[in-house]
C-alpha cells in the first residue's frame, strides 16, 4: 500500500506536537511568574464591584484572605466561594452596626454606610447585594448560598476570558518560535512529499515519540520497565487500552451524568433551582479545573508545585460541589426533593471518585528517594530521543526543574526533529534566497509560519494523541508476506513491510542511505555540492534527498563516473574543490577509503 500521503501527514503531525510542546512549556512560565491565573481572578472579582480594583485590594487585606497566598504574589490564584463571602462580609460588617449573621441579610445591607473615601465600586457591590437578598430578607442561608452562585458565575466567566488570553498568548509564541526557529509546514510538508527516505527516517520518529509519550502519560502507579522501541515487536504487540485515557472517560461521564441531573434541577422554582443553577456553576468550574490539571500532567515535566496547587484546588472543588447538596436551607424541602438532591450528592461522591482513580492511572510526581528523584529528572525528560540528542538533551538540561527543564527539554526534542533531516532552523544563505525570491518565496514561508502557530494553539496532547492514532493506522497498512521475509528483513527494517526501493523524480530507483563520506558533510557543504550540481534555488536543501541523487546521477554521468548516485570521496572533493586534481577517480570507486591528493 502506498503510503506517502500518511507519512507525510504523520511527519507534520509530529512537528505540531513537539512545537505545541515547547510552546505550552513557554506558556506555563510565562503564566506562572505573571501570575496570570492570580489576575484574572483580580479581574473577576473587580467586576463584582463596578470593575473597581480598590474593592479587591480591599478584599485582599481580610486575614483570611491573606492566609492564603505569599506577598510576594500579589493575591491567590484561587478563592473558594465560601472563603469569599465569608471576607466579603468581614469586610463589609466594618461599615455597620449589625453584627453579621445576627440580624437579618437586610438589615444587614441596609445599616452598611459608605464612608467618604471608600471604593466607588461599594456602591455598585451593594446594589448587587441587595438586589440578591430580594426574597431572602430574612434567610442567611440562602442569601450566603445567593452570594456564592453570583461569585461563582463571575468565575465562569473569568475562565472563559483565561482561555482566550492563553490561546492568544500560545498562538503569539508559536508564530514567534515558527519565526525564529523557521519552522514552515509548508516547507516541511513538501520536504517529506519529495524525500523517501526523509519520510521513513520521520515515521520511525513519530514512532519513538508516540511510544515515549504514552508510556509517560499511562503508567500505574508501579514504574513500568522500558519498552523496547523496535518498530517489529511494536508491530506484533496487540494494542492494549490506556488505563488513563479510560480513567479520564469515565471521569468525564460520570461528570456529564451529574450536569444533566443539575439541569433539570435548575428547572424548578425556588431554593431547589437556586441550588441547582449553583451547583451547575460549580460542576462546571471543577470541570474546567479538571482540565488544567489534564494540560499540566501532559508536559514531560509538570512542575511539582503548580501541580498540588491545582489538585488541591480541584479537591477544595469537589468537596464543596459535594456540601452543596446538605445545607442547612436545604433542610425545608420536601422528602421526595431530598431523596433527589441525594442522589444528586452520590452522583457528585461518584465523580469525585473517579477523578480520584484517574489521578491513581497516572504517573507520580514525586518518588521518596532522592535518588529516585535526581535519576527521573535527568533521565525520563530526555527519552524516546536518539541516543545524540539524548545526550545533549541530559547535558543541557542537567540541574533544572519546573518550567525551565519543560522548556529545556522541549527545545531540545525541536532540534532534534532538524538532525532527522527535518528542515526546521535556518541555514547558511537561506534568508539571502528568500530576498531574492520576492513574494512568490516569502508568501509560502509566512503561510507556513502562520499554520504552524494556529497548530501550536490546539495544544500537544491533541497532537500526541493523533499522533499515536497515526502511528497505529501506519502500522496496520501493511504486513509482511511470510515470517521469513521479516527474518530476511533483519534488523535494518524500519516498517512492519520490507521497504519498495525509492525512486527519483525520473522514475529511476537510487540509494537512499549514506555512506560514511556524506555522512561527514554538514548542511552548509551539502548546499555548496547542490549548487555545483547545477540544481534550482528551491531544491537546495542542505540534506542529499531524492532531487539531489537524480542530479549526483546526471553529474556522475557528464564526468564519465559510474552514475550510482553515491558520492565517493574523490567525488565529493571534486565537487567542492573544482579545478583542484586528485588521485584517480578508478581507484577511488575500487577503495572507497582511499586517501585523497591534492595535486
């Protein structure tokens, strides 16, 4: 079967994951020393208040408040609905003389006085009071309950405004990184249509990193040892399920089941659609919550301490959601609307188990040894890359933690595409080619940034997990004709099927390994050996593909050499040294290790 078409797409695929990689890696720093999830909750409850910020400075100096986040910060990243009503009104008892919760909701508001000097956002915050306690003169709890539905709707809103910004900022850094790092998906895209042996080298990758992936995403909670990444033996493994991919399903079923149940509630009339508009709101944001921790454990290296900061806020979530279903006000309904809201609490228990039984389905944070810690840090990051970036990968990011290993690491999976093959990274004289280009070079190379930054914005887990689906329908394509022509196959063969032999553009078949003297070549002497060979502008590539063997054939040739397409010592200094003579070219091809003379 050919298979070109989903090669290509897998090759692309794999860029846009490890790109999505490096710029989530970015984002998350970026987040985490802005305290962007810390503003825009600033931001939120400043829009409670006439959007007056003094009324959240205000709010910040409560002690309860306070208790809760370092100085140096600025504010929490998160608030509890409960811990905020219960500030909002040790801040506002200040300016009256009913104590709160001893009179009633309304003579509490309605003793409240605005002190010359205050926020202009007390006015705004009071209105909204008051309109809430309509109904609820004389109800605490329902008021509080009242309190914390209008708080929590804020922060669905908040979320949303968290989202957009965070996609603005990744598409920013893709485009940028695209930029920077030239990383053009047209380029690419056609690299891989006209190599083939680009094409398997990049499938075998996506291999690698699919495997690399998954093993890092579906462990349990007792290490696994390694897979042997050999595409044969993955071939003949029978898929397994992902016990994490399952965990999060049912996760998000059960989820799914208690928002329905909430929908209906929210239908009725009085306290029970209140609660029910409430606890909706609260399934929401513990979902949307749920999400961010998915996005932080889906990075090679989660930060340890961003990471217990969003499950305990998760946790604080669920268990609040749980409460909600057994207030005190909720003690007036009737029995068959208690016997709904619980079963709507066990709902509830039951989907905060299984967040419980996905975060078991994954890897651990930490280790107790230290060792343990130390040999994870530097080894796990870096695997599933070739054992030279591997390498590289151990040595530059040695000693770092959090979002700088995340960073570091996903750099350096990024290069590593580029040592492939993969043309990512600018080379000697490529900007000069586009100058001279004009438009008709410029505008492919802008739509391949543009591309590939609108890809970085979908995130890395959506393309690891087509990644991997990719890799699957690439491994099912074909099977070998007899177990003995696997065994002839050995261990050179890189797909499930011995491999047709490439073709040129003229149709003619040519080498696509390289010897040890083009193996020697960097990419600026292959582009110099290009333009002796008379090839186009479009076709220097700096990497001896298909298009280049044709043109080492027609060279060969015109010369008089045996056209294999193989460049041998002799030729290859001939061709960088023109007009300089060297020992006889008959020779050469007998002794390919024949030592070259400068005549």
């Amino acid at each position: 079967m050919d298979t070109r078409m989903l090669d290509v797409v897998i090759g692309l695929v794999m860029v846009f994951a490890v790109s999505s990689l490096l710029a989530t890696a970015v984002q998350e720093a970026i987040a985490s020393w802005r305290n962007s999830r810390g503003e825009n909750l600033k931001r939120a409850i400043a829009s409670m208040g006439g959007d007056d910020e003094r009324v959240v400075d205000e709010l910040y100096k409560e002690p309860l408040v306070q208790s809760l986040f370092l100085s140096s910060r600025g504010g929490p990243s998160y608030l509890s609905a409960d811990v905020f009503s219960t500030a909002l009104f040790s801040l506002l008892s200040k300016s009256t003389s009913v104590p709160m919760r001893q009179g009633t909701p309304l003579e509490f508001l309605s003793s409240i006085a605005v002190q010359p000097g205050t926020p202009a956002g007390y006015s705004a915050l009071l209105d909204t009071l008051k309109t809430l306690a309509a109904g609820v003169e004389h109800d605490w709890p329902a008021f509080e309950s009242r309190v914390q539905a209008w708080y929590a709707q804020a922060g669905e809103r908040s979320i949303g405004w968290f989202k957009r910004d965070t996609q603005l900022n990744l598409f920013i850094i893709g485009m940028t990184m695209a930029v920077v790092m030239n990383v053009d998906a047209i380029h690419i895209g056609n690299a891989l249509w006209s190599d083939p042996a680009l094409r398997e080298r990049s499938v075998e990758m996506a291999r690698r990193l699919s495997n690399e992936y998954a093993a890092t995403t579906a462990t349990t909670s007792t290490p696994a040892a390694p897979t042997p990444l050999r595409p044969e033996s993955a071939a003949a493994a029978a898929p397994t399920p992902n016990p994490m991919i399952a965990a999060q399903a049912a996760t998000d079923e059960q989820f799914k089941k208690l928002k329905e149940g909430l929908s209906e509630l929210r239908k009725q009339k009085g306290l029970l659609g209140t609660t029910g508009d409430l606890q909706l709101t609260a399934s929401s944001r513990l979902t949307s919550s749920i999400a961010d921790e998915r996005r932080m454990r889906a990075l090679p290296k989660p930060d340890p301490n961003e990471l217990a900061r969003i499950e305990n806020q998760n946790d604080e979530n669920a268990r609040l959601l749980i409460g909600g279903f057994s207030t005190d006000a909720l003690a007036k309904v009737s029995q068959a609307d208690k016997d709904a809201l619980r079963n709507l609490r066990e709902s509830a228990d039951k989907a905060a188990a299984f967040l419980r039984t996905e975060r078991a389905s994954m890897p651990a944070a930490t280790t107790p040894k230290e060792e343990t810690i130390a040999s994870a840090s530097k080894a796990a990051p870096c695997s599933g890359l070739s054992s030279k970036a591997e390498k590289e990968c151990k040595s530059s990011c040695a000693n770092m933690t959090g979002n700088e290993l995340n960073i570091c690491t996903s750099t350096v999976f990024l290069n590593s595409l580029n040592d492939a093959g993969i043309p990512i990274g600018w080379d000697d004289g490529q900007l000069g080619r586009l100058a001279a280009g004009g438009l008709a070079l410029w505008l492919p190379t802008l739509l391949g940034w543009l591309i590939t930054a609108m890809a970085v914005t979908l995130g890395a887990p959506f393309w690891f997990d087509l990644l991997g689906k990719l890799v699957k329908l690439r491994g099912a394509g074909g099977k070998a004709e007899s177990p003995e022509a696997d065994k002839a196959a050995g261990a050179q063969s890189i797909t499930t099927t011995p491999p047709a032999t490439p073709l040129s553009p003229s149709g003619e078949p040519f080498s696509d390994a390289l010897n040890d003297a083009e193996k020697q070549l960097t990419a600026p002497e292959i582009q110099s050996i290009q333009m002796r060979l008379g090839m186009r502008n479009e076709q220097i590539s700096g990497r001896i593909d298909g298009e280049t063997r044709s043109a080492i054939r027609d060279w060969q040739g015109r010369q008089g050499f045996a056209n294999t397409g193989i460049l041998t010592p002799t030729e290859i200094y001939n061709l960088r040294h023109p007009g300089v003579s060297t020992v006889n070219e008959q020779t050469s091809h007998s002794d390919p290790d024949n030592t070259i003379y400068e005549g």
